[in-house]
C-alpha cells in the first residue's frame, strides 16, 4: 500500500510526493536470482540519475528566466526548481561511494569512464563550502576562507589557495577548475549548494526561524532594473552581471556534470566497458555493492556527517542545506534512497515507479522471518525521518533542522532517535542480510561521530 505524504509548506508537498510513492516493496510470487536483482538495480540507478538531469535541466532553464528578467515571483520560481532538482539527486546519493570504498574497480578512466566518482560528486554535492569565496557574506562571517575578495567582485588574477588563476570571465570550466583549489575541501566553487547559496544567500538567523534572504535587486544587471545591490548594501552594475554569470555557469555545469553520469547508466552502457554499469554488472559481487552502499550511506554518511555532527557539536555550518533551510526534505530523502536500495522501488518524478526483483524478495525466499524484521527496520527509519519533517513543516511551532540543532534535549533528541534508528541497520545488514545470502561484506564507514557521545567523534 503506498503511503500518504503530506507537507505544509507550499513547494515542499512534491519534495515529498516523489519520495514517497517508490517506497512500497517490491511484490512478486516468483522466486528471484540475485543477477535479476543486480539487473534491477542498475535501471533503478539510472532511473535516478535520468530525474537528476531533467530536475537540473529544468532549474536551469529557470535560472535563464530568472537572470533575463529579475523579479521576485522568478527568484521564488527558480527556487522552486532547485528545491524539486535535488529530490531525485537525494535518493540517487545511496551510489556515490567509489574505489577507495571498494564500490567500484580502479582504472576505468582507461576505457573512457570517469576517473573519479568522489571528484565527480565533489563538483556536484560538496558541502560545507567556504561562501565567502563566491561572494559577500556578512561582517561576522568565520571561516577558512575570510578575506572581502572573492570571485564575484575581483577581475584579473585572483589568488587562493596559493594559486593565482585569470576570474576575468566566469565559465563552467573555470569554477571547476577552483573547485577545492589549494587542497582545501571548503573552497566550493562549484555545484548545488554554490547555486543555493547564489539563490538564497546567508542564512544569517543561527538556530533561530528563517533561511537565506538574498533580494532579487542582487541580479540587478541594468539601471532599467534598479540598483543592484550587495545584500543592504548598492553595489556597481558589474558586480550583478559576474553574479548572474556565476549563477549560470554553476547551473551550465551541473547540467553537463549530471549528463556525464546518466550516461554511465544508460541501459547500452552495460556493454560497453569502462563504464559504471558494465562495471557492476561484471565484477559479480552486485549484491554486496548494494548493501555495502545501504551501510556506508546509512551509517557514515547519514547518520554521522549529516546529522550527528550537526547535533553534537552544535554546528549549523554542518548543516547540509544550510542556506535554503531544506536539509529535514534532504536527509529524508536519502534516507529513503537507502531505503529504495533495499526494496528495489523508486519513484520516478513523472510518477511512474521503477519496481522490480530486490534484495527484499531474495531475503523473503531464504527468511521470511528476517524479512519480517527488515521491514520493521525500514518503518523505524522512514518513521523517525518522517517526524523531522514533520517538525520542520508544523505550521504551528514547527522547527526546521537548523533550530533543532540550537533547540532542546527533546529537540535534538528527535534527530539523534532517526540517526540511531539508521545505526540500527548495522546488525541486520552485516549479521542477518550477507549470512542468508552467503555474502561478505566490508566493515562499514562509521563517520565522524560513531556513537551519541561527542567524545567519541573525530577531531
């Protein structure tokens, strides 16, 4: 039975509409092979990775109208596009682990894939980023990088990182090239959360209500628009031109980036080697690929950078989207692409649903008992997820994950109750799920916070 999704706030209802709807299990009454599993599971990632790429193709033909005509209902509208664009990527997060996770054989650059799958999604999803490097922020602003100077109001040849490179014209290629310049993981040139930040700006409210409020008049290009402005403050018409170039060279490549990987996945990949595809359909150990992904994205990714991190050290710059206040619809949605993973069903963004033989049905044929208590794993996860979004969109006393992390016991109770219902997937997975199918799976990615204890975490 499908389940009801229902949020308050206006753009968020199919944020959670596509999310729900492919989280029903699998049903057949035939016993499956685990090749039709790893079969399934190879159209359900490009299934995800289709949605991403026409989700980004069409933020970015709303950030063209946006930047041609600067409006308030344009900004909102483009927002809206980039909230509905990372849905599909959210769930799709459950395949982003590469060589050094033991997910994917090293060298397939050789034969023309991508050299890196952590380079490509750093390029895509990094996070935290050093804003301060793309454009103004706030006279209290602390970070790695705090200098007035940043890409969008310098010319010529601008230093970081102890590199000096040519920003007279920002290009997709350009922002790529910066991206994590000098070693340094917080200097995000480029991605989705560089484009929220463009679209929202600083949140500068701490644990308190709100999100980024960039005003449209930071897109001022012209004088038949207005002033263009710097946050509060006026600012030279050059400065709106090389924002709204920024804007759209991060939109440009997001969309070439997301290309690049739906092509990995395309059903006439399989055959062709090199590719991510033809990679797990023929190293023969796709089954453990998947629940070694379950494990590292429930465990070390999710539970850990994304949420006890934040708690623990009380620390809204690990929030994961900081700026736009969406993080509750992000971490949901990944987890729900763990729970896809599992269950072997997602749903599509035109509502169809990608359903088919899954690591549920195989667990059913060998232990139904275990099924049983597989299921009861995942409703924990889906339902303590759940309560976080459903605390952020109350329309009374609601509280988005930023203000959870400043809040209560009872507060930050309900994030680390999801993060350890997440944990929780440890025992199953590792000593119930391989022992049934006769897998051997790695030790899975604990994170920077194993445990609820912040002195346990990694400095």
């Amino acid at each position: 039975m499908m389940r009801p999704c229902k949020l308050a706030a206006a753009f968020a209802v199919p944020l959670l509409m596509s999310a729900c709807a492919g989280h029903q299990a699998s049903s057949t009454s035939q016993v499956v092979e685990p090749k039709q599993v790893v079969d399934h599971f190879a159209n359900m990632a490009h299934a995800m990775y289709a949605d991403s790429l026409q989700a980004a193709t069409q933020l970015n033909k709303s950030i063209d109208v946006f930047l041609a005509t600067p409006t308030q209902a344009n900004l909102d509208a483009a927002k809206a596009a980039y909230a509905q664009a990372r849905v599909p990527y959210q769930q799709s997060e459950v395949l982003r682990f590469d060589v050094e996770n033991g997910h994917v054989t090293e060298g397939l650059d050789a034969d023309g894939g991508l050299a890196s799958i952590d380079a490509w999604e750093g390029q895509v999803n990094a996070w935290p980023l050093d804003e301060a490097l793309i454009d103004y922020v706030s006279g209290s602003y602390e970070g790695e990088y705090n200098s007035p100077k940043n890409i969008i109001n310098s010319t010529g040849v601008f230093t970081v990182g102890g590199q000096s490179i040519d920003i007279s014209t920002i290009t997709p290629e350009l922002i790529a090239g910066m991206n994590e310049i000098g070693g340094a993981e917080a200097n995000v040139t480029s991605g989705v959360h560089a484009i929220e930040f463009l679209l929202w700006g600083q949140d500068l409210n701490g644990t308190g209500p709100g999100a980024g409020a960039r005003p449209v008049s930071d897109y001022y290009t012209d004088s038949s628009q207005g002033a263009c402005t710097s946050g509060d403050k006026k600012s030279d018409y050059k400065i709106c031109q090389r924002r709204a170039q920024y804007l759209k060279a991060a939109a440009d490549l997001l969309v070439s980036d997301l290309q690049a990987m739906e092509a990995e996945w395309t059903p006439a990949a399989g055959a062709k080697k090199g590719t991510l595809r033809n990679d797990f359909l023929t190293r023969g150990d796709g089954l453990q690929r998947i629940l070694d992904s379950m494990g590292d994205m429930a465990i070390g990714e999710l539970a850990s950078e994304r949420m006890k991190v934040a708690i623990l050290f009380g620390s809204t710059e690990d929030e994961h989207d900081c700026f736009s206040d969406l993080t509750h619809i992000a971490i949901y949605n990944n987890a729900m692409g763990v729970v896809d993973a599992y269950r072997g069903s997602y749903a599509r963004l035109d509502g169809s649903v990608v359903s088919g033989p899954s690591i549920a049905d195989l667990v059913a044929h060998h232990n139904p008992a275990l099924k049983q208590q597989m299921d009861e794993h995942m409703s924990l996860i889906e339902s303590r997820m759940r309560a976080i979004v459903d605390k952020a969109e109350a329309k009374s006393g609601g509280k988005k994950f930023d203000q959870l992390v400043g809040g209560s016991a009872e507060d930050k109770k309900l994030v680390l109750d999801a993060a350890a219902a997440l944990v929780s997937l440890e025992e199953p997975l590792s000593e119930g799920v391989s022992k049934v199918l006769a897998l051997s799976l790695q030790e899975f990615d604990a994170g920077t916070c194993p445990t609820e204890d912040v002195g346990d975490c990694e400095s």
